[in-house]
C-alpha cells in the first residue's frame, strides 16, 4: 500500500496521538515525538511498525506525536491515518 497524499488522524489531547502520514520515495521513514518515550519509546515503535507492516506500507513518511496513548489507540489511529492518506480501495479487513 503507497501513501498518496497527506492525511491525519487523531488529537493533541492527553491518552491520545496524532498521525502524521505523507508521500516519500525510497522507503519508510517514522518520526516519533511523545512525552513517554523514555519508558514506552521501544512498544509505541513496535507497534506502529506493527501495524505498518500488516497493512503492508512500503513508502512514506508518518510522524507520531504521542501524548500517552494506548496500543490499541495508537493502531486505531495508523490505521486511519494510512487508510486516509491512500486511495486503495482493495483494503484485506482481515488483517486488521
């Protein structure tokens, strides 16, 4: 799946996060921003990583900006934002 265009999902709020996504070539880069990211750095990264991977993104750029969010929230919120910033229509549901 290609990131297309810009797309956002998510609030600054606190036990939420914003998702940043945008077209890039070669590769996939994430940036991740959050106020816990000494104790939860390394689960927020695998679970975006995570969820990148299933819903198979291959290039972009998605820029997480945490402010304590959940698992499941912070993949309910790539989630949205991938499914925004790409124009598949052919989505597998089951790998969500």
């Amino acid at each position: 799946m290609k990131i297309t265009k810009a797309a956002l999902a998510g609030t600054f709020e606190s036990s939420d996060l914003l998702v940043k996504v945008s077209p890039s070539e070669g590769g996939l880069d994430v940036v991740i921003n959050s106020e816990v990211f000494k104790q939860f750095g390394e689960q927020i990264a695998t679970v975006v990583h995570q969820t990148l991977k299933a819903l198979d993104v291959t290039d972009g750029l998605v820029i997480i900006d945490d402010k304590g969010a959940l698992d499941c929230v912070i993949r309910a919120r790539v989630q949205c934002a991938v499914l925004r910033g790409t124009q598949d229509e052919t989505l597998n549901w089951e790998v969500l």
